[in-house]
C-alpha cells in the first residue's frame, strides 16, 4: 500500500544462486508474477522453494525504504517438472531382426535407458519390470524369454522430489 500517491516500487527476488527484477519504479497498485521454473533448482528433494522479495519504495530517484518478505512457492506436479525418461530396446541374439519377432526362450532383450531430473533434481531409482523379473540398472540385457505373445517393458523412474515417469513399451 503506497503512503503518498507519487510513490513507486521496485520489487526484486533472490532464491538459491538466482535473482531477478519483477518491476522496476512501478506506480502499479498490484503485480502479477510468475516465479521462473528455474528457481526449482534450489530445492532439489523438495516440492516448494522459498523465494525473497525485496519492495523497494521510490520518492522520485530518492529510495524512501526497503522491506525484504519471504514466500513459499510450490513446484508444481506437471510434465515440466517430471523425470525425463527415454529408453532404447532390441534382441541382444538377433533373433527380432532374423525374423521379425523375438523368440520365446531364445531372444534377450537388451536395454538401454537414460534418464534425468527437472530443475535441479537428481534420480533416485530406475526400474525395469519384464517378463516377470525386475532390475534396477540403466543398461542391462535380459535371460531368456519365457513368456509368449505380447509382453510388457515397463520402466518407472523416481527423482528426489519423489516425483515418477513411467513407460510401457509392449514387444
């Protein structure tokens, strides 16, 4: 609320390692902002992040006062902030390329995947479940098929913010 009509505010924030001006001696009574994702990148294992502002109060050139509020900002639960996952699959015996289909009890399946966290986030645990066996590494080749027909590959990966990207892939 400005104390005399002729005032005007700069507003600045700082969060972690970034900062930034919202606006910049504005006679605005109201400000709309939306904090940059990259502010995520302070809290890695968190779901929110606490930001700084700064409202700095203008007579003309002549700064009048300064008061600094902190806020909580929420990361939210969208596609932007999810793990990244892509993942490569084929018949490590060369069975699929022979033929055109991989072969129960014969074909393994190798598989390739790579996987980062959004804004800061780290992963903390990748897992494959396929033919009725579950593995934890990022590249692997599977034992043999045992099953017949459609199966699935499906790959779930869990970052620090305990946030998840899953994949089903079906050979």
């Amino acid at each position: 609320t400005k104390q005399a009509s002729g005032f005007t505010h700069t507003i600045t924030y700082s969060c972690g390692s970034r900062s930034g001006t919202i606006c910049n001696k504005s006679s605005a009574t109201s400000i709309s902002w939306t904090p940059p994702n990259e502010l995520a990148e302070a809290a890695p294992s968190d779901n929110s992040v606490s930001v700084t502002l700064t409202i700095t109060t203008y007579n003309g050139s002549t700064p009048v006062g300064s008061s600094p509020v902190t806020i909580t900002c929420s990361i939210p639960y969208t596609s932007t902030f999810v793990p990244v996952l892509a993942h490569t699959s084929s018949d490590a015996m060369g069975f699929a390329s022979k033929y055109g289909a991989y072969v129960q009890g014969q074909s393994k399946v190798k598989i390739n995947i790579t996987t980062y966290g959004a804004y800061g986030a780290w992963i903390k645990s990748c897992r494959t479940i396929f033919d009725g066996s579950v593995y934890t590494k990022q590249s692997f080749t599977t034992d043999a098929i045992k099953a017949y027909g459609t199966i699935p590959i499906t790959i779930t990966v869990t970052d620090s913010r305990e946030r998840t990207t899953t994949v089903t892939q079906n050979i």
